[in-house]
C-alpha cells in the first residue's frame, strides 16, 4: 500500500487549495477514504471521510461547508477541496487508508503542508 499527497502550500487566509491523494498496492475502489490533519503540538484529528460504495462523506465540524471529499475511482485518487481557509487550517494533511478488510492498520502517506498566513 502506498499512499501520496500533493498540493499544499502556502496560501493567505480566505483561499483555496486542493489536496491530492494518489493510492496504490490495493483495490481502491473497495475502500473508504480520509483525510487527517496534525497541527504542531496538537494531536492529529480526522478532517473528512468518504465511503468506498455511494461515495457517502463526513466532515468534522470545523470544516464543514467549506472542505469538500470526493474520489476518483478510476484514478485511485482522493481529493480534498479546501475554501474559505483560515489560519486554523494550518497542518500537515495527511491521507488514510484502514486495509485490508478482514485485518484493517491504518496506512498513511508522507503528508503535505498546508499554511494558511497573510
């Protein structure tokens, strides 16, 4: 299992990013996906999840209305559409795979910063 982000930066408060998360070494399409975030000397919180069958998301509060999940099967590719940040955002964002099935670890990627600052 090998999981990769890109598209962090730096961008001023009230921007927008969008996070790419590219999957390989298992079926994708069977799998729920999520994003996570690690603000320094905070722990690491669950950002916004999305289902393997219907695509069915959630958002912790914080982001909600402005975060948006989706995923690209054919692609092996999960995004996070990122408006309206705030300084608050600032974190590593990290993408998350809980595999296989029948045994499930969390596999996670490297991580990608994410700076929010005027």
């Amino acid at each position: 299992v090998q999981l990769v982000e890109s598209g962090g930066g730096l961008v001023q408060p009230g921007g927008s990013l969008r996070l790419s998360c590219a999957a390989s070494g298992f079926s994708f399409s069977r799998y729920s996906m999520s994003w996570h975030r690690q603000a320094s000397g905070k722990e690491r919180e669950l950002v916004a999840r999305i289902t393997s069958v219907g695509g069915g998301t959630n958002y912790v509060d914080s982001v909600k209305g402005r975060f948006t999940i989706s995923r690209d099967n054919a692609k092996y590719t999960v995004y996070l559409q990122m408006n309206s940040l705030k300084p608050e955002d600032t974190a590593v964002y990290y993408c998350n795979v809980r595999y296989p099935a029948s045994s499930p670890r969390a596999y996670w990627g490297q991580g990608t910063q994410v700076t929010v600052s005027s």
